[in-house]
C-alpha cells in the first residue's frame, strides 16, 4: 500500500509529517509497540528525563535532556570579563577577528551546525574548525590569518583527545599567547596542565555525553557569533509569542518544547516512534540497512553530518543477544538535497540497493525550486512514476521516505529537529535493548592508535 494519506502522518504547529513507508501496516506498528511495552519503554524514557543511570554499561546517566530543561534564564551561559573584554574590543571594534576551534565529533558537528543554520549573513568572527591531526590542516586554516587578533576554542570534553591535543599543540608554538587560549571541558586540570587560565575553562559534566553536548558549553562558538557577532537570524522571525529573545535561548526552548512533547503529547510519542519502529522494520524485516538525511534547505547542509554521528555512535553497537532484534543502527549518510539528485539520486531512483530517505523542507522556502524537489521527489522514490516508459527508464519507486515539512528554519524549529531525532535515536536504542550513550569501539581505535605509536617510536 501506499501511504499517501495515513494514520502515521503528523502535524503540530512546528511539523508537519507524512509518511511514506510502504507496507509498514498498523498492525506491524502494533507489534512493535507491544515489544515497547515488554521491554517497559515509558519507565526507560521517563529515567532519562528524570537524570537516572540510564548509560548502564558505564553506571552513569544521560544528562542532556535535564541540562536543558534547567537552562530557563535568559542569559543562559557565563562569559567571563576576560572573555568578554576580548570579544567586545574597543570603541565598537573587536580585539578578537578569527576564531579556531580546535574539536573533534560532538565538539565541532553542533557548533558548526549552528553557525550555519542560525546566521542570516556571513559570521561577523571568521570561524575555523580544525578536526584532524594532519598539520597539513592546520596550516591551511591559518595560512593568512594573524595570532594577535585569533582565539582558540580548545573543545574536548575529556581533553585527552589525540587528534585535539596535537592540533592544540601546534596552536600554542603558532600563536605563542595562551591569553587567548580557552577550554570547554569537563577535565579542567588538564586543561590548566597545557597552560589555559582557569578563568578562561567553560566546565562540561561529565554526564552529558560527546553527541549530545551541543545544549551544553560546546555552543560556544555559536553563541559568541549571536552575542557579539550580531549575525544571527532570530530578529527576522517571530518569537512563538514570547519576549524577543537570543538564538541559543530560544534554540534550547524549541528542545525542550519537543521534550514536553514526548512526556504529554501521545500524537507527538506516536510519530516518534513511528520513525524509530519502522527504522527498525526496514533494517531487520525489509533488508533496508541505509538510509539518507537530505535537507532542501541550504542552510541546514550540514545536518546530515550531525546526524550520522548522534545515530550511528548511539547505534551502532552489537546486537542485545537477549533481543528482539539482530541488526542494530543503519547505516546513515546524507547532505544538501539539490546536490544529492546529481550525485547518488541516480542509485535510490533505479539502482538494486535498498535505501530509505529522510528529506527535510521548510513551508517558508514553498516557492522555490528546492521546496518543489523535496515534494515531488518524495513522491517519486516512494510512488514511482505511472508515465508509460521504456524499461530502461523506468524507475524502483519503492524507497521508504519519511517527509519532514516545518514552517521555517528558526532556531526554536532547530532546537525542536534536533532534539527530536534524539527521542528518535532513543527509542530505536530501547528497543534494541542497547547502550545509545557509550562507545567503545571509538575508545579501541585510540588504544589501537596509541599502541601504535609506541610500538614504533
């Protein structure tokens, strides 16, 4: 069957969703949720939001969802004097021009996510992000840039992340002023130990985990460009009826909005675990193991990349053996949607893999070219076209399509987006019965890599 008009399809004043999963029936969802309450998914949702140990492999909690859910001031993030007297310059004029960040995963996916998302001009600071331990990289980022006018954002959680901690280094020999050194972390002497003041740490806990860390510090980068860069695109929109407010502020609004949503709202619970069984359906039932995340918004390009990270960390584990389930996270890549149909479209279109798609647009954007592909492509990959053609131009029309249709592309919807796909990558993990919150095949390639190293010093 095909779902062109559907019980699974979901609308609030944020979202509106269709789903066009052929085949996943009422009664395959039914199944599904009946797992859900086997394995007591209400209780396992509710300890994550309540700040219990839900990260059982390492007996700690998940602290993202409590962390924003407390961040109510308008003034949600310290700067302190020497901070601001660095970014607020003289006589209208900053001091500081360029801004590298020096951050790897969750530390630089976020803040550059923001950037791009939220600002409606060029950034007013010159952002870099350097993620690698090629020198090669650090010295095309800071070929024609000058060390007096340049702060380093060292991002780095446990700040003992190889790849940061070389680029770091080659940082301190290059700029040879550690006042314009800063450190988000939730390893403060270790940060202090490479020279940092104190009084220049932003403190992480150690709880909110590498993917899930852009409601905490690791905002920085963004919330310095929104706050002094002056760049940010929250005065061209409404405030959702409140006191005109900050990106970052009203960004974490639209999360907790999405939080409030999953505890009350049972249509909003109902969608998200429509996303998540039918995840599950088409990766152990349907053969489906990939599955693109296309945005027809420009400034939402990069969210594929976010994305990739926060489900294949979270799922990307092995199966519960005491499960339901044998295949775990699928394989995610994704990217700006008008590029992608001259890239890998031609694959989904006629090719003999099985891919599902995410395609993301936003109602403000309906007159556009872009708006018009992100529809009538999800109809065409899910449908098929009924036009008479020769069987070499005929096409699969049975990819598996969620379409996500928001109104804009505000920083309360981006709050709401993301945080949704973390209910999304949640709930697929409960029901897996796995771990979404450690990862320790990243911790075997360090060890790995290290051994390495001095094996053959």
């Amino acid at each position: 069957m095909s779902n062109e008009d559907n019980e699974f399809d979901f609308k609030n004043q944020t979202i509106s969703f269709k789903s066009y999963v052929n085949d996943f029936t009422k009664s395959i969802f039914n199944d599904l949720d009946s797992i859900s309450k086997d394995i007591e998914l209400d209780k396992k949702i509710n300890d994550l939001f309540n700040g219990k140990k839900v990260n059982f492999t390492e007996n700690k909690a998940a602290l993202h969802v409590l962390h924003r859910r407390e961040l109510k001031d308008l003034d949600l993030f310290t700067i302190t004097p020497e901070l601001h007297q660095k970014l607020e310059g003289h006589n209208g004029s900053h001091k500081i021009k360029n801004i590298v960040v020096l951050g790897i995963g969750g530390s630089f996916e976020g803040p550059k996510l923001l950037l791009e998302s939220l600002t409606n001009q060029k950034t007013s600071f010159r952002f870099e992000f350097i993620t690698g331990s090629d020198p090669f990289e650090f010295e095309y980022k800071t070929k024609d840039i000058k060390p007096d006018n340049t702060l380093f954002i060292v991002s780095s959680k446990s700040f003992t992340t190889d790849e940061t901690l070389v680029s770091l280094k080659e940082a301190i020999n290059w700029s040879e002023n550690m006042d314009n050194f800063i450190a988000v972390t939730a390893n403060k002497e270790e940060a202090m130990r490479y020279g940092i003041s104190k009084d220049l740490i932003f403190e992480l806990h150690d709880e909110i985990g590498g993917r899930y860390s852009i409601w905490s510090y690791i905002c920085l980068p963004a919330y310095i460009e929104f706050k002094y860069g002056k760049s940010g695109i929250q005065d061209k929109y409404d405030d959702h009826a409140q006191r005109p407010r900050e990106e970052i502020e009203m960004f974490v609004e639209g999360a907790r909005e999405a939080d409030k949503d999953l505890i009350e709202n049972k249509d909003y619970l109902k969608f998200v675990k429509t996303l998540s069984y039918s995840d599950i359906w088409l990766n152990n039932n349907q053969s489906v193991h990939s599955r693109a995340v296309l945005s027809y918004c420009w400034r939402l390009r990069s969210f594929a990349d976010y994305v990739q990270q926060l489900e294949m960390e979270s799922l990307g584990k092995q199966p519960n053996k005491d499960g339901n389930f044998k295949n775990t996270g699928q394989i995610i890549f994704g990217g700006y949607g008008p590029t992608a149909q001259h890239s890998y479209f031609q694959l989904l279109h006629q090719g003999t893999q099985s891919v599902a798609a995410d395609i993301i647009a936003f109602k403000e954007d309906s007159n556009t070219l872009a708006y018009a592909q992100a529809i009538t492509q999800s109809r065409l990959l899910s449908n098929g076209s009924k036009s008479t053609l020769k069987d070499e131009e005929r096409i699969n029309g049975n990819v598996p399509i969620n379409l996500f249709l928001f109104n804009q592309l505000d920083p309360y919807t981006l709050g709401y987006l993301m945080a949704t796909w973390e209910h999304r990558t949640f709930i697929t993990a409960a029901m897996l019965e796995i771990n979404p919150f450690d990862q320790f095949g990243v911790q075997a390639g360090k060890d790995s890599t290290k051994k390495f190293i001095k094996d053959n010093q």
